[in-house]
C-alpha cells in the first residue's frame, strides 16, 4: 500500500455513490424479512473460537516458503497452499487468473476466491494480499532495498486470519453470504501503476461475486498494533466505516483507535472505485514496512484475534 495526502477527483465523485450503497446495506441489515440474525452469545462463541495460535502458524507456514512475489517459486507454492487450504473450508474456491504485462514482462497472476454461507442476498466481502513485495525499497540499509520482502505483517498477517475465519465459517454457517477474496498482485510495483494489480482486476470483473460492502486486512499482525480510522474508507462512506470503529470500540478492542489516520492507497480504492462501500483495517505505524526486517517475530497471535474479533462481529451479527 502506499500514503497518499490527497484524493483524486473522480474517486470522490465515486465515493459519493459508495456513500449510498452503504446506507441501502444497512437499511437491509434491519430489515425483518433479511437473514435471521444469531445471539451475541453465538458470537461470543465463534469470536471464542478463533484460535489465535492457529493462525499464528499461518502466518508462519506462508513465511517458510520465502518471499512470495509474483513469478517466484514460492509465489506459486504458496498459491497452491492457500488454494488447498481453503478447499477444506468452502465448497466454491475458484482462482481467478489474470495476466499483466510491466517492462517486458508477463505476470501470471492469481486472485483466490472462497464462497461461503447464502449463495445470494446481502454479501460480506473479506479481502487481503497474499504476494509479498520483490524489494524492501524502504529498507534503512541500501544494499536490502533490492531484495524482496518476507511479509510476515505486509501480507501473511491479513490472510492469516481470514484462513482461521475459514475454518469458523465451515464449522459455523454465515447468516450472510461471506467472501474471501486473497489478491494478488498488490505490492508488486515501485509506483501505483504497477500495484493493486489483483483487486484493481476483481474490480472490473466482479459477475457473481459482487459484495454490498466490504472488508481489507493489511499489516495487522503487528506486537504493537495501532489502527486509526483509515482516511480514505471515512471519506468513501463515513456511516460504515464509524459502524465499523464503534464496534471495535464497543467490543473494547482497543489497538483500534477512535480517530482518523492516513489516507493509504491499497486494495480498497479499487472497489470504493466501483460503488462499493470498503474499510481498509491496517496498522501503518508498522517500523518495518517494506523493509527486509518485516518478519514472523514482529508479529503476535493476540494481534490476529484482535482483528479477527471484530471480523467476527461483523459476520455473524451484521453491521
Ligand atoms: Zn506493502
């Protein structure tokens, strides 16, 4: 991802139709005649449920095959992994393959898509990146900046916890249609042109997995996790994205903070481009973004289960 300060024009103008979807997706949520929904006991028992060391060992199992960037061996290794693992999860897991074309190189590139819950109605998009970035650009050492990344916060940490939430979903069925998608693609570039290659992809191609609203995990495996209000999610649709803080607030999670952050170009602008309402949640006061030092031992299991608590909340108690 990357910090922007301003927004472009046209994504405002869009942002402004985002803003209307996402009231239409929380005047379905109390509507009676929408999906029953299940006690704040039975998400006190799935949140419960998460295991936190679980996904840890996720996080870890995608770092042992190395960096993951596109057109590496490991890239293509952990594709297999993700795709096996979800599988056993949810009966539709399809890849959806894509390719793209940068300084006279063709990318093979794969985002994976996992269906879970209703087959139609209201749709919960869970999203995060599994490539990892070629070079540690931000690296303080010079001769890192061209070695790519592990990512064990800057991707593994994001799909971590959606594939312990995968493991929840089978054993306890949505009372909504819930998507994983897994991108691809989107720490590829040096500039933006080169980056959210995957989600920009999903974006223009959604057919039948189109999502009323949405979710992104980036950089939430942090030790010392910080997640402010990410600007561009407030300024796309303020209603969802306070929803979603006051939840956190309310389940007194309290790496999440009551106030706005940054404004981070990532896998949400695409579909916020497209009409759909998107929080970004993500911890960039990370001191090892993009650095060849982004590993497994920054990172901690309480971390995931704070995110994964609120994911929870969302999936079985709605907005
Ligand atoms: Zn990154």
């Amino acid at each position: 991802m990357k910090k922007y300060r301003w927004l472009p024009i046209l994504l405002i103008i869009n942002l402004c139709f985002g803003g209307l979807r996402v009231a239409s997706a929380v005047q379905d949520s109390n509507n009676p005649n929408a999906a029953p929904k299940i006690s704040k006991r039975t998400i006190r028992q799935a949140g419960a449920i998460f295991d936190a060391q679980r996904a840890f060992e996720i996080l870890k199992k995608q770092c042992e095959f190395g960096p993951r960037p596109p057109g590496s061996p490991a890239h293509r290794e952990t594709q297999n992994y993700l795709f096996t693992e979800l599988k056993k999860y949810a009966d539709n897991v399809q890849l959806q393959p894509h390719q793209y074309k940068t300084n006279g190189i063709t990318l093979q590139l794969n985002n994976i898509l996992a269906e879970f819950g209703q087959s139609s109605g209201e749709t919960l998009l869970l999203a995060a990146h599994w490539d990892t970035r070629p070079f540690a650009d931000r690296d303080p050492k010079q001769e890192n900046q061209d070695k790519p990344i592990l990512g064990a916060n800057d991707g593994a940490s994001g799909v971590a916890v959606l594939l312990e939430i995968a493991r929840i979903l089978k054993q306890n069925p949505p009372p909504r249609r819930v998507i994983i998608v897994l991108f691809d693609g989107e720490d590829y570039g040096r500039s933006v042109d080169n980056m959210f290659i995957g989600s920009r992809f999903f974006a223009q191609n959604l057919g039948k997995w189109r999502p009323d609203y949405g979710i992104l995990l980036d950089m939430i495996g942090d030790k010392d996790l910080s997640i402010p209000i990410e600007r561009y999610s407030w300024e796309a649709n303020r209603e969802f994205t306070e929803l979603i803080w006051n939840r956190a607030a309310s389940l007194g999670l309290e790496p999440f903070q009551q106030r706005l952050g940054a404004a981070i170009l990532d896998d949400h602008v695409p579909l916020i481009r497209v009409g759909i309402p998107m929080v970004n949640i993500i911890d960039f006061t990370y001191p090892y973004w993009h650095t060849v030092e982004d590993t497994v031992d920054k990172c901690s299991p309480k971390s995931l289960e704070v995110v994964a608590t609120l994911v929870l909340s969302i999936i079985y108690d709605g907005l």
